[in-house]
C-alpha cells in the first residue's frame, strides 16, 4: 500500500494514477516479472481498533470507482479502509485491461491482494 499512498493522486482521475504506477522504475526497467502485493483490510483485524479510534472509517467512503472520476484529495480519499479496499480493487480490475498489459511488453505483472491477478503481453496477443 506504500506505493499507492506516494502517489499524487489529488486532483487526477483513478485512471490517471492508474496509469501513473507505469512511470515507476520497476515497471520500466529490464526485470521479466513485476510483483505487487497489496495490504488486506478485515474488520476484524487487531488494527481496526486503531482504525475506529482515529475515526478513519468515519470517512466518505467510496464504493465503485470509475476511471474517469476525480480525486480531490488523494491523502485524505485514502484515510478510510474501506476506500483502500476500493482503490486496489479497482487499479487490479484496471490493469486487468489491454491498454495496460500492452505497456508491459514482455514483463509478467503479478498482483496479490484478495486473489492473484497475473498478467503478460502474451495474454495481450492471444497466446496462453
């Protein structure tokens, strides 16, 4: 979740930070596979209580993001769990599209959150 919470996201779109993590050195670079594990958040994790006093969960949340719709306030949209959860369900979804593997050129991408998500440029030109 550190990377998604460096990102500057305020004032862009979800598919405009989406399409920001292709700038970062690791998806650049000559590596052959790219691994990105994302935190899982549970309500009954020791942490929640945490959470609950912070008031984090009392915050705007957000349940079906859209590409095309902006953030305000990067920082603050990630204050809540529950708009975490959001946010990696929506960039695994997204990055699931050809427009993304087609950047990965011949990277293998693994995604670990809630289930593993792999994809390759070879998915992209219809091989297996």
């Amino acid at each position: 979740m550190d990377l998604v919470q460096k990102r500057n996201g305020s004032n862009k779109t979800f598919g405009k930070v989406a399409i920001s993590f292709h700038q970062h050195p690791s998806w650049r670079g000559q590596s052959k596979r790219i691994d990105i594990v994302f935190d899982v958040y549970t309500s009954t994790s020791i942490k929640q209580t945490e959470r609950v006093n912070r008031g984090a969960d009392n915050s705007l949340q957000y349940k079906n993001l859209a590409a095309r719709h902006h953030v305000q306030q990067w920082k603050k949209f990630l204050y809540g769990s529950s708009n975490k959860t959001s946010v990696i369900r929506f960039l695994t979804e997204e990055w699931k599209l050809s427009k993304y593997r087609e950047k990965l050129t011949d990277k293998a991408l693994y995604v670990t959150c809630e289930k593993l998500l792999q994809a390759n440029r070879k998915q992209v030109d219809g091989g297996t």
